[in-house]
C-alpha cells in the first residue's frame, strides 16, 4: 500500500476518478464464481515493450514470480518503473456459452492487460501523464471473440510503479464468471463497435420530449469490450459516443416478449434496435432494463443495436453487467432478491 498521505494531496478530479474504479470491488460481493485460478507462478520481466503483449512472444528466459506479491518481496528491491507479467490458461477448461471476467485484485500503481494480444482493460494513467489507481480492484470482462475455447490463453500484465511496493500485490487473482449471465436468452458481453460523437450533445430525453439520434455518417468505428469504461480502454473522453452490435436472434426466440437488459451506463443513455427507440435513462447507478415486444427484433436474422451515450465527467460508457436479452417469462423470477 502506498502512504497516507498521497491521498490527502489529490486533486478533487483524481478522487472522483478514483472513486469510479471500486466500482469493480463492489462487483466482487454479486454471484461470481472462479473457473480458473491464476494465483502461483507467473513470468516477470523488467522494462517495457508492447511486443511482450504478444501471445507469441517467447518468455522463456524471463524470472518466475509468485502473483499476488510485492515485487519487492520477490527480490527486486527498490525497483520503481515499468515491468511485465504474463501467464497463460486453457480454454478447454472454460464453457464456451458463458461470459468471463478476470480478476486480478489489486496492482501498484497503474496497469494495462491484454489477453491473446488484445487489450482488455486498464486503470490509472501510465507517464508522462500518470495518475495511480493502486486502491482500485481489477475485474476485466474478457470478451468472448478474444478466448481460444480449445487451446492455450496468454495473459499479459503490463505495469508502472512511481515509488514503494509495485506489482500484482493482492487479492483472488483468477477467470471467473457470473451466475446471472447463465439465465440471459442471448448474452451480449464481448467486443462491440465504438465511436465518438459530439463532446456537448447531451440527450433531451424527458418531458419536452425525446430528441432522436444517429451515428454520423462518416463514424469511425474501434473496437471496445463490453462492459467496462471506455477510459479503461485508451478513451480519456467526456461528452458522447455511440456503441454499436450485430447479433443474431435464435429462432427459438420467436414471438417471445423480452427484456433488454444492459447493466449500468455512466452517465445518460437511448437505446435503439433495428432504429426503433426501446428506452432511455439519465441515472448512471440505475440498472438499464428495457422491454422488447417481440415485433422489434428479428428471430434467425442479423439484428442491429445502437446505445448513445452521454458522459458528463469521470468515467464513462456501458461499465457493469449483466447485458443481454432475457425471456419475460423468466424476468420475474430473474430479478427476486436483487439489489
């Protein structure tokens, strides 16, 4: 842990930031399970290469170092600056219709992670630009395109430490995933369509009405997992952006009322599918649920939905789970004793 005293001297800014990065801790009290355990021995590595983010990249003549600990009291004494950690897990032990998360408890001070050589999330700020979120726990959806289902995984942690202990420092540090995925009709965690819009568009949704929006034509699309902050993923934004996915409805779905649901959104959120206007929201802790008639989507085809988001400061965009489609037969019994 680093000294008292660095917190009393934060800009109000970086506390507020900060603040939003527990949210992640506050996750690890709802039903999550571990599948695999990534404690033990990892590959370290002093320094600073985005090749070794590669899941080709061979670590072999790297040091082996226990995760979680200082790296202090792994023998690199006073060692502040960059470093990297990789391991690797099977995907033949992993069910392929579920969703998954990596925890990787708590790091000093700031990191970046990748899976199969693709960034998956990331808290704090690396320099000349820095800011530490060694109080923030990690928990990183992996999107399911990233994971080979039949063969090995490559987990590779890349970290700054500016003074005191450094590393993957505590916590259960494992794959895990979530109970209340399993009752989602069709889950829709994974990698999505991204774009930034315009910084000032907040949406009027209320009683004057509700302004309509569209993607600009010209939209340059990246990728994004799906959920975590957008900051977490190199987008240090305020003001609007717009998500964006095709899936397929199973026929098996036909004629079924549904209910979209879509975690928590920072800040303000419309929500359209196939261009028909199904919800909005302006409260960032509120969960997002929104009921689909079943003339909205298409059964056994290509659907299309689009979230415009609105973040006022802070982190932003779609953040917590669960997301997907769930039958409103089942929704009732879904949602018994949540909080």
């Amino acid at each position: 842990m680093k000294r008292r005293w660095k917190m009393y001297f934060f800009p109000l800014f970086v506390m507020a930031a900060l603040s939003g990065t527990h949210r992640a801790a506050a996750m690890v009290g709802e039903k999550w399970n571990m599948v695999i355990n990534l404690r033990g021995q990892w590959r370290f590595n002093i320094g600073d290469n985005l090749k070794w983010a590669d899941p080709k990249y061979n670590d072999s003549n790297w040091e082996s170092i226990r995760v979680p600990s200082k790296w202090e009291d792994e023998g690199f004494y006073g060692y502040n600056g960059y470093a990297w950690y990789r391991t690797s897990f099977q995907g033949s032990e992993l069910q392929n219709t579920w969703a998954f998360n990596i925890f990787l408890g708590y790091i000093d001070d700031t990191d970046e992670v990748y899976l199969n050589g693709h960034r998956i999330g990331s808290s704090g700020s690396f320099p000349p630009k820095y800011r530490t979120a060694y109080n923030a726990f990690r928990n990183y959806a992996i999107p399911s395109e990233y994971i080979n289902f039949s063969g090995r995984n490559v987990v590779a942690v890349r970290i700054y430490d500016s003074e005191v202990a450094g590393g993957i420092i505590s916590g259960d540090v494992g794959i895990y995933t979530n109970d209340d995925d399993k009752a989602l009709a069709l889950n829709l965690r994974g990698v999505w369509d991204f774009t930034l819009a315009d910084r000032t568009r907040r949406p009027q949704n209320g009683r004057g009405g509700i302004e309509q929006l569209t993607p600009p034509a010209n939209a340059n699309w990246s990728k994004i997992a799906v959920p975590s902050n957008w900051e977490n993923q190199g987008f240090q934004y305020d003001g609007g952006a717009w998500y964006r996915k095709q899936f397929t409805v199973p026929k098996s779905l036909a004629g079924e009322d549904l209910v979209l649901l879509l975690g928590k959104i920072d800040d303000y959120d419309q929500v359209y599918l196939n261009g028909k206007l199904v919800g909005f929201t302006n409260n960032w802790e509120k969960q997002r649920m929104y009921t689909i008639s079943s003339d909205v989507l298409i059964p056994g085809a290509v659907n299309i939905i689009l979230i415009y988001v609105y973040d006022e400061t802070g982190l932003g965009g779609l953040y917590e789970g669960p997301l997907g489609l769930i039958k409103q037969s089942d929704f009732t019994r879904y949602m018994r004793w949540r909080r």
